[in-house]
C-alpha cells in the first residue's frame, strides 16, 4: 500500500476537497509504475511517434501566391467548417442568425479566412513581401465583396 498511497498529505483543487490533486513525484512514479505498462489497455494506446508528425505550423509549406486560386489551410482545416464552428458558439437574435449565417459562410468570408491566415503566416515565419502585398489586396478585395 505504500506504493499506491503517498505519505505526503493530500492536495485539493477546491475547498470543498471533491477533486483530488496528485503530487508530481507520484504521478511520474505511477508512469514508470509496472502495473501501469502491463495493463492490457495499454496496447492499444500507443503513444504516437512525434518524430514522424509535423506539429508546428512553421514547417508548413506555403504554395506561392496565385491571383486565381486560393491556398486551402494546412493540415485538415476547413476554412468554412472553422466559421461555422465560430457561428455556432455566438448566440444572436433568431432574425440576425439567418442574416449572419449568409455573411459567415460566405465564399468572400472563407478567402477572408483563407489568406489572413497565409498572409501572417508569412509575415510571422517566411517572410515574402511580394506574396503578403498580394494577399493583403486580395483580403481588402473580399472584404468588399463581403459587404
């Protein structure tokens, strides 16, 4: 028992003592714990392979401006899913919903949403003077499309 219960007295999120907070040499003693590895549902979550994931958004690749196409977001985000998501959380009168629906999942929204991205992506990371100005147009140009 001394192995599952620490000595130390106990700490708690909240006055009330309902939330129990581990101390971080006992959670890093239970990580190495053997029951802990040789539990059966350890096998099937494996940890994933960070070595072979690209996490960061610097080591994306940015396609190169072109006036006729927009570059989609990396990874699997959707422009249109992520306003929609936006939309959902805000909560307006039943009259402006139907109104604020057409305005946020509008095509000229979603290249709003498209080319900020891109457009601080390469101010912040990679900088391109030429592929920001064109990006900053085409922003201004669908904020008037928009409106």
């Amino acid at each position: 028992s001394s192995k599952i219960l620490p000595d130390e007295p106990r700490k708690y999120k909240n006055k009330e003592h309902l939330f129990y907070l581990p101390s971080e040499t006992f959670i890093a003693q239970m990580m190495d714990s053997d029951a802990l590895l040789t539990h059966p549902s350890r096998k099937y979550s494996k940890q994933p392979d960070r070595s072979q994931r690209i996490l960061d958004v610097e080591s994306q690749p940015f396609a190169g401006f072109k006036s006729h196409m927009f570059t989609k977001l990396p990874g699997q985000l959707e422009a249109k899913q992520l306003l929609n998501w936006i939309r959902r959380t805000r909560s307006f009168h039943l009259g402006f919903q139907t109104t604020w629906r057409k305005l946020i999942l509008s095509d000229p929204s979603v290249a709003i949403v498209e080319d900020a991205f891109w457009w601080f992506f390469l101010h912040k990371f990679k900088p391109c003077r030429e592929d920001e100005d064109h990006l900053f147009s085409r922003i201004a140009d669908s904020f008037v499309t928009l409106f």
